[in-house]
C-alpha cells in the first residue's frame, strides 16, 4: 500500500484553490465523498471545500478562507466558524458549524 498526497501543500496553510499541490488547506477536519468528489471542511480555514478526484482540483464551496462569521448567503457569502463535521444525504451537504452552535445545509 502507497499513501500519497491527493491536494494540499505541504506544510503550508491557506486556502487557496488549485490542481493538486498547488491547492492549499487550513486544517482540513471532515470530509465526505460522492464518488467523483471530496468535500472538505476546514476548521481553522472557515471553509468547505470541494476536491475533484479525477482531475484533483480544489474550488470553494462556501464561505471565505481565513473569514469567521455567522451568516448564510451564496457560497461566497456564507461564512462559517470553525467547521466540522460533514456529511451528505446525497443531494444536500450537512455541515456541522461547531463554534456557532449550527447545523447548516449547503443546497
């Protein structure tokens, strides 16, 4: 068995989007899988992200890397604090929105 790096760079912190190691992370805490994707919540990064198997892209789904807050909006105006949990129902994403007290869904 191989273990190796899917996205992200390594040792750095951030949040930005790209294909592979150009991709980078601010602690990535869940994720969950569609089977063509990986959804990843940040805890540090107030993000959730989404990760392209075949291609190993990284686009943003919701919130503003390295923003906390309490809001929803479209992604780019939602903002999160301290995402963690993460799950689908196979339409939606539930997102545990941990240091609001939230439960949040991603539509």
């Amino acid at each position: 068995e191989i273990v190796s790096t899917v996205t992200g760079t390594p040792q750095v912190a951030g949040g930005n989007d790209g294909i592979g190691t150009s991709a980078s992370f601010n602690d990535p805490y869940s994720l969950t899988a569609d089977g063509h994707s990986l959804c990843v919540t940040e805890w540090n990064g107030h993000a959730v992200r989404r990760v392209e198997l075949r291609t190993r892209q990284v686009t943003r789904l919701a919130g503003e890397p390295g923003v906390s807050g309490d809001s929803d909006g479209l992604f780019d105006q939602a903002r999160f604090q301290q995402p963690r949990g993460l799950t689908t129902n196979g339409t939606y994403l539930i997102i545990s929105d941990t240091s609001n007290h939230k439960i949040r869904i991603l539509e």
